[in-house]
C-alpha cells in the first residue's frame, strides 16, 4: 500500500477470520463514501461518524475517530472480550490514512441487536422500563467486575437483546473506558454518576422527539433507579455474610441465590470471627453465565444467560416426562424438541428472531393457545400459529435497516 501520512504508510490491521478490507477508499472520509455494500442500519446518536458495511454477507461497522481513540478502543474491547464481557466484536482498525484523515475502527455488527431509540417503538415492552434498567445495571456491575471503568455508561453506547422476555445489554462504545485489576468504590460511583445522567437526558430526547413516553417512564426517577439496582446487585454479589459452625446450609443458600441471579463463584472464603465465620466473596471470582454454561454443558446451544435459563425449565420438564439422566434428557431435547420447533417455522421467517428466542416466544405463545383452548396445544401447532399470527407481522430483526426517513436522525 503506497498511501502514507508524512512519509508513515496507510496501516489496516485485522484479525484473523475477517475480511482484510483492502479494497475499501481509505483516502476519503466516510460520510462520502458511496458503495453499494454500505448499509443504513438504526443507530443511535453518536459523536462520531459511523457508516455499515456488508463483506461476504456479514455486517460490520467502520466507525471514524482520533488515531489514539481508535487505538485504544480497539484493545480495550478486545481485553473486555477476553474475559467474556457483553461487549461488540473489536475486528480491526485503519491507522495513517491519508490527508491526516482519522483512523477507522472496524466492529462486526451485533445481529438482532436492538439501539434504545428502536424499543420505544418496539413490540411487546409493557414492561420496558424495568427491563432497561434491569439490563444497564447488570452490564455495569459485570464490567465493575472485571475492573472496567467506562466514564461514558449511556442507553446510546449499548445495545440491546431480546433474552426470553427481557433484554441483554451490550457495551458498544469503549473510548472513554480505562481496564484495572479492580475499582474502587469511588470510582465505582462516579461511572453510576455518569450513567445516571446520561440516562435521564436520553429519556428526557426521546419524550421530547415522542411527544410522550410509555406510562411509568419518569426521565429523572428512572435513571435514578439504576443506581439502586446495581447497589443491590452489587451488594449480593459481594457482601460478607456471618456463618456458624453449625450453619454450612447458609453457604449452600447464597451461593443458590448467586446461581439463581446467574453467577458462579470459584471459590469463597471463610475468616474466623468471634461470632463464628464471616463468608467472603472476591468479586474477581464471581463469574456471570451460570445458566448459560450448563446448557451449554447439556445440548451445545450458545445462547442468553435468561433465553438459558427458561431453556433448562423445558428441559427439565421434558427430563420428568421421558426419565433420562440430565445429559441424556438434553441431547434428546435438543433432537426432539427444539430442532423440530424451530423447523415447523417457514424458513423465511426464522431469521426474524434468534433461535433461542423464537423458542421461547413459541412457548408463550403456546402457553396462551392452551390457556383460551382448555387443554394443551403442542409446540408444533403453537409453531405454525406464532409463525402466522405474530411473527409474520413482526420485523425484521437480525439487522434493523433504516428506513429512508430515519437515516437523518439516527446516522
């Protein structure tokens, strides 16, 4: 490549499994590029110029920004990745472009992910609120975990995924961001601090581009509960619990909660107390994906820590009916149950949905078929009904293409 900035050659960097992006216009700025590969997909207001591009039928995003930024940004997710965070996949970056033109950080675009903008418009979110701050307060306790600091927690820099009827958030923007071996408990506050602003300016731009948000949305009120989730949360995760001699059970319990809320603990520590032993936990072994690995362990499936979570209660259904061990009960699940599910959906609509969730929504969906009948309709008529009566209405979700209208707004 002979383009060069001050004599420093134009450098493209990616990792491998990616594309190499060679024959893309590096020398002019995004905002003019024209390409029939470029994508308009619904995003939400960002600082920087970000265009989407498809490359062998996968979608990646190039945003442009200042070299160290994009630098930094790119090994921060690429850090945050390696410990299994919720973060977007950090693919590569282009550095000394030409005409002192930014660097471009490259991301493969997160399917069937949701920007906040999208879901006030959405399907089905009676319950919106709680499953929002519900899903920011789990992602910054998991990134306070790890150590993350992100100076800039907002609706705008996550995006969001349906995980059996609540939502996942992903972290999408990392400049700000600074990776320790732990925070401490003011910087823990201050990134909350940021969050809670951020948040109440972003509701108080949608009620105003809205004329009103769904009931039970306060802008002020709302954002101020995230920092009471994550305290309690946090709290959970990490306080020190007083155990007697005789009381080994209360060790089994906290750790069931912990499951429960979807973490495992590595290891636990008991120091000598005079009222006993104080039961400690070292947030750096408490792990999140509880519920993900067993299923994983049991039938291979890769899915949401809750779409895990309601797909173990059918399998543990199922297991109760045909009297197989656990291993057993999940292959054949998985042969007879799920595959046959998803398969009794016409193969155009599939895609609307991420597997896992389209079993669940099938499964409610079911469940209500059975409630108006009086007796239980199988999965495969609840597929054929979900599939003719919700789904084939429902958008498309695996990528939300922008209409020509919203490209202004949200570009």
């Amino acid at each position: 490549m002979s383009d060069s900035v001050a004599g420093v050659p134009l450098q493209l960097v990616t990792r491998t499994g990616h594309p190499t992006f060679l024959d893309f216009p590096w020398e002019v700025r995004l905002e003019d590029w024209a390409s029939e590969r470029l994508v308009s997909v619904v995003r939400g207001i960002g600082r920087h110029v970000v265009r989407f591009v498809e490359v062998d039928e996968v979608l990646y995003a190039f945003k442009e920004l200042p070299q160290h930024l994009a630098v930094r940004e790119y090994e921060l997710l690429i850090a945050l990745a390696a410990q299994e965070m919720p973060v977007v996949e950090a693919v590569g970056v282009v550095l000394n472009r030409p005409d002192e033109l930014d660097a471009v950080l490259i991301t493969k675009h997160l399917e069937y992910s949701l920007p906040y903008r999208a879901l006030f418009g959405g399907r089905g979110f009676a319950d919106l609120r709680e499953r929002l701050l519900d899903a920011l307060a789990h992602l910054l306790v998991r990134l306070h975990l790890a150590g993350f600091f992100w100076g800039d927690c907002s609706l705008s820099n996550a995006l969001f995924r349906r995980d059996a009827g609540a939502l996942a958030a992903y972290l999408v923007d990392a400049e700000t961001g600074e990776l320790r071996p732990t925070l401490s408990d003011g910087q823990r506050e201050h990134d909350l601090e940021i969050a809670e602003e951020n948040l109440a300016g972003e509701l108080y731009d949608v009620e105003a581009e809205l004329g009103e948000l769904p009931p039970g949305i306060d802008p002020g009120v709302t954002a101020a509960e995230v920092r009471d989730r994550y305290g309690k949360l946090w709290t959970e995760l990490t306080r020190e619990e007083v155990v007697g001699p005789d009381e080994r059970f209360k060790i089994d319990e906290h750790l069931h909660r912990l499951n429960a809320l979807g973490y495992d603990v590595e290891e636990v520590e008991l120091l000598r107390a005079p009222d006993g032993f104080r039961l400690r936990l070292d947030p750096r072994v408490v792990e999140p994906g509880h519920h993900r690995r067993r299923l994983a362990a049991m039938t291979g499936l890769d899915v949401q820590e809750n779409q895990a979570r309601r797909l173990l209660q059918d399998i543990a259904a199922y297991r109760a009916v045909v009297g197989a061990s656990e291993q057993v009960a999940g292959y054949r699940w998985l042969s007879e149950v799920f595959e046959p599910t998803i398969e009794a959906v016409p193969k155009e609509l599939r895609g609307k949905l991420e597997p896992a969730e389209l079993f669940h929504e099938i499964l409610e969906h079911r469940w209500y078929l059975s409630e108006a009948k009086g007796s239980d309709v199988g999965l495969a008529e609840a597929a054929r009904s979900y599939a003719d009566e919700v789904l084939k209405e429902a958008p498309e979700e695996r990528t939300l293409l922008a209409v020509p209208e919203e490209i202004e707004g949200l570009a």
